[in-house]
C-alpha cells in the first residue's frame, strides 16, 4: 500500500494545471493517467478566447493561430460575422497538456502512475481520520484527498452518484480553403445541443466537427457534403464526449470534481477550458486550506471551493445553459430575424463571440439595451411561454 496525501486522477488539461498549481508545496501527489502519453488521444478543435493568456503563461509555440471573426450560419445559410476586439487562439492541445505536465513531473513530490486505471475508492477510518482507499488497475493508494479530474466520462462521479449528460463529437483535420482569419459556426436543428464548426489550424489546415446527442455519423456527412468536403481527404479524426448541462455537485467529504467531470462546460460553445483553468485555481486554494487545517469534509471543501466557484463559474455557465435552452427552440425564422436585427443595428463588429462568449451576461445585457434585439426576445418569450418556467428553473437550480 503507498501512501500519498492527494490523488488526482486524469492527467488530461484539469489534473495537469491542478497538479502544476500545487507542485511547489511538500504534498505528496499521485496523479493517475489510464493512458500512455499525455495529450493523447486528441479531442479538441482548440478554440479559446483571449483570457486564456491572462489566465496561464501561454508559450508562444502553443498557439498556432489566431483568429479575427466568427462567422455565425443560421439554418437557411443566411449569416452573421461577429469581430469584436478579440483575437482568440487556437492552440495545440497536446502541446498545452504536455506543457503543465513537463513543468510538473520534475517535482521530487509528484509521482505519475501512467497507463494504469483508477478503479474505484473506500473511505477507511485509521486513528479517528477519515482516509480514502484507491484501487487503480495495477495497486492500492491510501490518501487524505481524492480529485475526479476524470473527463465527461468520470467514474469517480459516478461511483458517486452523479451522472453526466454528454453530446457526441466528432471532428477530423483536413486540408482545405476557408479563410484562416475566421472560425466559423454552423446551427441547424439536426445537431441542435451544439453546433457545427469549421477552425482554422493554421498552414491550410482545419479542424471541421459537429457535436450533437443522437445520429453524430449521418449528421457529420450531412455537415461535410454542405461544405463540399471529401471526409477521405482528412488527415486525422478525433471523437470524444462534451459534458451537456449544469455544473454538477462538486463536494464529497475529502473528494471533488474538477473540469468536465463536475461539467465545468459552457453549454453554448462546448468549451471547458477557460471555465477548468478558472476553477483550478480555487481548487488549489482549497486544497492548501484543507491541509493547512487539517479538515476534509464536505463542508470545508464546499467553503474553499465550491462555493467560490459557483459564484463565478456557476453562475456564468447558468447563463450559457440558458442561451443554449433558447438556441435549441429556436426556429428557422428566429434565427433569420435575431440575423437581420443583429446587422441592422451594426453590433456585429462590437461583439466578440469567443471573448464575451467567456462571461455572456455582460453580452447578454449588452445585447437587451438594443431596443430592437430586446423586442425581438421578448415576443419570443409570448410567444412560448414555456420558455419562462424553462428560465426560472434553470436560474433556481
Ligand atoms: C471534439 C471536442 C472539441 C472541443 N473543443 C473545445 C474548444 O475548442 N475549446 C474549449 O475550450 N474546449 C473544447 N472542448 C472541451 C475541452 O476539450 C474539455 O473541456 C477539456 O478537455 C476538459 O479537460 P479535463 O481535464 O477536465 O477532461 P479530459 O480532457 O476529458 O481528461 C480526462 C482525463 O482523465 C483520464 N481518465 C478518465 N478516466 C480515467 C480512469 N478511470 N483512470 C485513469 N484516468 C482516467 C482520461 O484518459 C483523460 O486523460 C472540446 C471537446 C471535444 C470532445
């Protein structure tokens, strides 16, 4: 039996960036990876707003290109393009895990248990402490802390009680002639929990996907064929799981969840990583209380982290599932209007879709103070009265 004082399982962006933030204190960390290689497989188109550089010290090796627009197709074809003052980035993913991995594993107090599984945990009394045992595919580790840095698919939720709605993804890398200075949205009902995207990587390269709950093969050829684009001309393909909802419950006497497996996702965009970075950051903090105190119940953990984070994160991705509740009753007239409106009143060039996308409620009260848009939402709303028992649910959880 080795005894560690945390263990992180998953060295994916969330447990690599929360083991980094930690590396410098004397805890003895165990991080738990079922795969080989750090970054692998590749699951992400890379999309992030500019905070991200406020967030992290971002090498410039990591970020392979920036872009100035997002263009928005609607349903019909008819368009938007939003170019506020943010440029995001598209990164190298792997390269981005690898880096707070590479900067981490130096250190004397950090052991990386890769290619091995976490199985499952116990909680164990020992001198009147509460412990956790773990169980991986290859020992057992006593520790004080376990966190679930485990991805949508996270079994440590799971084994306690927390299940994860998640859309399907699937994206390929092909070779192709968009325009490298525009990340580009595609909204149709058929993969309505999500959208359709086209982001340029850099080098003619692009990273073209969809993400949606049911029917992802026939719907992604659907996807490909509007575009004239030949899935036998892709260079790779990558498939994964986005988590889809509320973030979840994240604290359990002596665990917590962190990244996609507390559902630390906006719904609107499918992007977690600004919204795990964020997080991390209190979760460290939480971390450092709980030994310093020597405390590791459920309401400590609560104190340090979760409530912090719900009243940052939370309640921007509260936002976000309300956008996306909306989006996803929208209608083929809706979204042509809300179009028409948007290029009316000249705010296309004032909003940018990734960077306000981050924290939508300064865009949405942006958007409310255009009369016209205000109007178009509030006919909206008589016309479908569910949509206020939808809202207040959402604003009440
Ligand atoms: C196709 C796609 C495109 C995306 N595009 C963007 C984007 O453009 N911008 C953006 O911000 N976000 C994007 N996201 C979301 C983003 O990738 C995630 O939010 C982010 O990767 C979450 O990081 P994480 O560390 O929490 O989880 P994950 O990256 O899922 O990592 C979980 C880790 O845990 C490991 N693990 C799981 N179970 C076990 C176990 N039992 N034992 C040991 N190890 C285990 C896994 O192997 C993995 O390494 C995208 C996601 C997908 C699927």
């Amino acid at each position: 039996m080795e005894k560690f004082d945390l263990a992180i399982v998953g060295a994916s962006l969330a447990g690599n960036y929360l083991c980094y933030l930690l590396s410098n204190t004397d805890l003895k960390i165990a991080v738990i990876e079922e795969h080989k290689a750090i970054g692998l497989p590749f699951q992400c188109a890379g999309i992030v707003s500019q905070k991200l550089s406020r967030l992290v010290n971002l090498p410039n090796e990591i970020i392979l290109n920036r872009v100035k627009t997002a263009k928005i197709i609607g349903p019909t074809g008819v368009y938007i393009k939003l170019s506020g003052n943010e440029k995001p980035y598209i990164i190298d993913r792997i390269a981005f895990d690898c880096f707070f991995f590479n900067k981490t594993k130096i250190h004397e107090n950090v052991i990386y248990f890769l290619g091995e599984k976490f199985k499952k945990f116990e909680y164990k009394k020992d001198n009147h402490q509460k412990h956790i045992l773990i169980e991986t595919s290859k020992r057992k580790i006593k520790v004080r802390m376990l966190i679930g840095c485990d991805g949508p698919s996270s079994s440590i939720a799971s084994l306690l009680g927390i299940k994860n709605k998640k859309l399907f993804a699937t994206q390929i890398r092909i070779k192709a002639r968009f325009n490298e200075d525009e990340a580009v949205m595609v909204f149709d009902k058929r993969w309505k929990e999500l959208f359709g995207w086209i982001v340029p990587e850099g080098q003619q390269i692009y990273r073209i996907g969809i993400a949606c709950s049911k029917n992802i093969a026939n719907n992604f050829r659907i996807f490909l064929n509007k575009f004239d684009i030949d899935f036998q001309q892709k260079i790779s393909q990558q498939g994964g799981l986005i988590p889809y909802g509320l973030m979840n419950r994240l604290s359990f006497d002596n665990i917590f969840l962190l990244g996609d497996s507390a559902c630390q996702v906006k719904a609107s965009t499918g992007g977690g990583i600004i919204m795990l970075l964020i997080a991390a950051k209190y979760a460290a903090n939480c971390i450092k209380k709980c030994f310093a105190y020597d405390k590791f119940s459920k309401k400590t953990i609560q104190k340090y982290y979760e409530n912090p984070c719900r009243s940052i994160v939370g309640r921007e991705l509260k936002i976000h599932y309300l956008i996306r509740s909306i989006l996803e009753r929208f209608t083929t007239d809706n979204f042509y209007k809300l179009f028409q409106i948007i290029k009316s009143t000249k705010i296309e060039n004032k909003i940018s879709f990734y960077g306000d996308m981050d924290f939508p409620k300064a865009l949405l009260f942006k958007l409310l103070k255009v009369p016209s848009v205000l109007s178009f939402f509030f006919k909206l709303i008589l016309k479908n009265p569910k949509f206020i028992i939808r809202i207040l649910k959402i604003l009440m959880h």
